[in-house]
C-alpha cells in the first residue's frame, strides 16, 4: 500500500495537472469560443499569442510535477520492482522446478511470472498509475517498464547452472514477461496515452528482452576443440549481441565456467539483488553499471587464473570436473570489444 507521502504527491500531481491543462485551454475559452462561429482572424491571431505567453508556465508546471513528484515516485516503486525481482534467486525459480518457480515435477504448474510478477505488476497499475493524471502515469509507466526489463534481465543472466530445462522455462517466462508489461504500459497510458513497451528508451529494454531468448540457446562452446579466442569472434558475429548489454552476456558465460570462476556477485561478497542494483539504477540507468561490471568480471578472471594455477601446482591437472575452462579467456577476450561496441 502507498504511503502518505506517496498519496500526498500523487493528489498534488492531479492539481498541478489540472492547473497545466487550465492553462492549455484558457485562450481558446477566452478568445475562441465565446465568438463561435463567427471568429476572426485578430481573435485567432491573440488565442496563438496568448498560448505562447502561457507555454513557459505550463513547462514550469511540468518540469515541477516531474523532478518533485514523478521522479521520487519512478524510485520509489522501482526499489519494490528490484525487490520482487531478487525473489528469483530466493525462491531458486530457475534452480529446483517444483520448489521455487512453483513447477510440477512434469514441467507444468506456476511461472515465476506468473506466480509473483503478473499480480505485482497488475497491483502498481491499480495502486499508483490509475491515481495518476494519463500523462503523468504513462512516464512512470514508462520508467518502471525500462528498470523492470533490465533488472529482470540482470538477475536471470545471473543464474548458476542454468541447466537446459531451467532455459526453456525462462525462455516461456520472458515471453510471459512482456506480456505482462505490455498490459501494464496499456493501463499506464489508458484510453488517452498509449505507448508500446518497444518505445521506450529507444526500444533497447524491448530489444534486449527478445534478444535473451535467443541468447539462451547459443552453442558456441559446444566444440570443445574450438579455442578461446575463436568462440569470442564467433559470438561477436551473433545477431542478438548488439541487443544485449555486455553485462547480461558476461554472466550468462559465467553459468558455463568451472566452480573455481566465482561469480561477480560473490567475488563482490554480495547479495544477488545488491548487485544487480550496482548494474541498474533506480532511475533506470545502466551505463556506470556496465564499466564497473567490466571491472569486477576481469578481478574475477584474475582470480581464477590464480586459483587454478594454485590447482594445477598441488594436483598436476588443470582440468576441472565441471565448467568450461575456457570461459575465463573468452570474457577476457570479448569483453574490450562489446563495451567498445557499446558506447559507439
């Protein structure tokens, strides 16, 4: 449920709205329609002056309404998203089907869309934006969709094994995803404002959120003969990496790498949903999040060099019992090159 505060701004949105679109209306009420039909052009001609008069003050209204109350709200709200979304990795949604996704032994049952995110998101639209002006909730619609793609996104890329049965039940559920903020950016913007979840932000949350699907199906260390450097080319070469941020594709490898390859959250010594809200903030951005996600993979990559040299010394073998070894010399290879892709 809102709080006070939330409640108080939110009917201070309505007045500042209704005082914007005042404003708006006021020369054609005052100019236009106490003449109609018969207006001249000099009353046409003062309606046009007076809306231009008129247009710094409703800007003023709407940059006030937006750094005072959208904002604070967009934060607000997102800090409850990334705390639903962190219930992936404390339910083990993706790890033991029957327990944390709410799956039946025979693959059926609950998503953990369906089972926590459908409700939530359904909840926001019904609590916050249907108390909102239209165009005052299709920004914070807008905001919490962008923050929802890529905070799920982070925590899905973080899952580790993500066995082939875990990949088709998360394959059904970013499709379940998508509908469910396509719903929510309908209600949003209801019958005045609509906009389409791939219009946002450029489309990139949209683009990344189907381009995923067909990241989790990627083969390319199927060969075990192929070479680090080899498989780096040939995934840079993949359709879908331009849609994906570096971040999203470097802990997916991670899932591939041997136990002696910590992942970034716990090389961090971190929480899942701590971490991911180094990578997203809560007003959405990610590109702060994207450099010192670099940072941290390479720190991991160093480390596991010395650990399995460590190995290596005490047993004789490199070879690791599970994981690709190869994994740590393909994020070191890869990695310069997709952020370099990413900023041009």
């Amino acid at each position: 449920s809102p709080t006070e505060a939330l409640i108080h701004d939110m009917k201070v949105a309505k007045i500042m709205n209704f005082m914007a679109e005042c404003l708006r209306m006021a020369p054609e009420k005052v100019f236009l329609d106490p003449y109609r039909p018969a207006v001249t052009n000099q009353l046409e001609e003062a309606s046009n002056v007076a809306m231009g008069a008129l247009l710094p003050a409703r800007e003023e209204i709407d940059n006030l309404v937006e750094t005072m109350i959208l904002r604070p709200l967009c934060r607000a709200l997102n800090r409850r998203v990334a705390t639903m979304m962190g219930r992936m990795h404390l339910e083990g949604a993706y790890l033991q089907h029957g327990v944390g996704a709410g799956m039946d032994a025979d693959g059926g049952g609950t998503s953990f869309v369906q089972k926590y995110l459908a409700s939530f998101y359904d909840n926001l639209s019904a609590t916050f934006l249907s108390k909102l002006p239209p165009r005052y909730s299709v920004v914070v619609g807008s905001n919490v969709s962008l923050f929802s793609v890529f905070t799920f996104m982070s925590n899905a890329s973080l899952i580790r094994p993500l066995s082939e049965d875990a990949k088709l039940h998360l394959t059904q559920d970013l499709a379940d995803f998508e509908l469910v903020l396509d719903q929510f950016m309908t209600r949003a913007g209801g019958n005045v404002e609509s906009k389409a979840l791939g219009e946002i932000a450029n489309g990139k949350a949209y683009a990344e959120l189907r381009a995923v699907r067909q990241m989790l199906f990627w083969t390319g260390l199927d060969d075990k003969s192929k070479p680090a450097a080899v498989i780096a080319k040939s995934l840079l070469r993949e359709v879908w990496v331009r849609d994906v941020r570096a971040s999203t594709v470097f802990h997916y490898l991670f899932s591939f790498a041997p136990n002696l390859l910590s992942s970034p959250h716990h090389w961090k010594r971190m929480r899942v949903d701590e971490y991911v809200g180094t990578l997203v903030s809560l007003d959405g951005d990610t590109e702060e999040g994207e450099s010192l996600d670099w940072m941290t993979t390479m720190a991991c990559c160093d480390s596991y060099q010395q650990r399995e040299s460590a190995q290596s010394a005490l047993i004789g073998s490199s070879e690791s019992s599970e994981g690709d070894p190869r994994v740590a010399a393909i994020l070191m290879s890869l990695g310069p090159e997709l952020l370099r892709r990413r900023r041009a």
